[in-house]
C-alpha cells in the first residue's frame, strides 16, 4: 500500500510538471548579483560611524567596499570628497551614486557609458 501511494504521489507530480508554464525567470532584485542596493541616505547612514553627519575616510574604508579593497575604496573617496575637506557630505555621496534600473542611467555594466553619450 505503502508502495502505491509512493507511486501514485510521484506519478501525480510529474504530471504537474508536464503542465507547468515555462516562463523566465524574473531578474534577481536589485539587478546583476542579485544584491539589493540600498538607498543613499540608508548606506550613508551605516556608513557615519558616528553620526556626525559625515563620512571619514576611516568610515568609508570600514564599509563594505573598503573591506574588498582599501586602496580602491581610498581611491574612490578621494573622487566622491568634490571640495577634498576629507569627508563626504551626504550631498557629496548621492551625487556619486547614480540611480539604478530603468530610466535611472545606471542600468549598464560598471565603467560603460549609457547609450548616445
């Protein structure tokens, strides 16, 4: 008896398979890497230590990106801090974050420029 309900279950849900629609899968949330990117007040937020409303490069370094690669994240600071007083300004860090997904500009790969420019 055992046997035939084993059987039967299995039978059952090939068939379900058999009439399953094939679709696409849906894009991983947060685009290529399935990583959801937070919003630039978020991130700034966690990255101000401190909460001076400011990011240090001690802070920045202490990220994420900072984490991967110091130096890189060194880098990067450096061309995000506009007026070089050695922190960013939330002003500072959105201007360097353009928008992602569609209409926002940042829907290419890292380094490409959007199309016509």
């Amino acid at each position: 008896m055992k046997h035939l309900i084993t059987t039967l279950g299995a039978l059952a849900f090939a068939g379900s398979l058999a009439f399953a629609e094939d679709k696409p899968a849906a894009p991983p949330p947060g685009g290529p890497g399935g990583r959801e990117r937070p919003n630039p007040e978020e991130a700034f937020k966690k990255l101000d230590a401190n909460s001076d409303k400011s990011v240090s490069l001690e802070e920045f370094k202490a990220g994420p990106r900072g984490q991967r690669d110091p130096a890189r994240a060194e880098e990067v600071f450096k061309k995000m801090d506009k007026d070089s007083d050695g922190k960013l300004t939330l002003e500072e860090f959105k201007a360097a974050r353009p928008p992602r997904g569609p209409g926002g500009g940042g829907g290419g790969k890292r380094g490409e420029k959007p199309p016509g420019q």
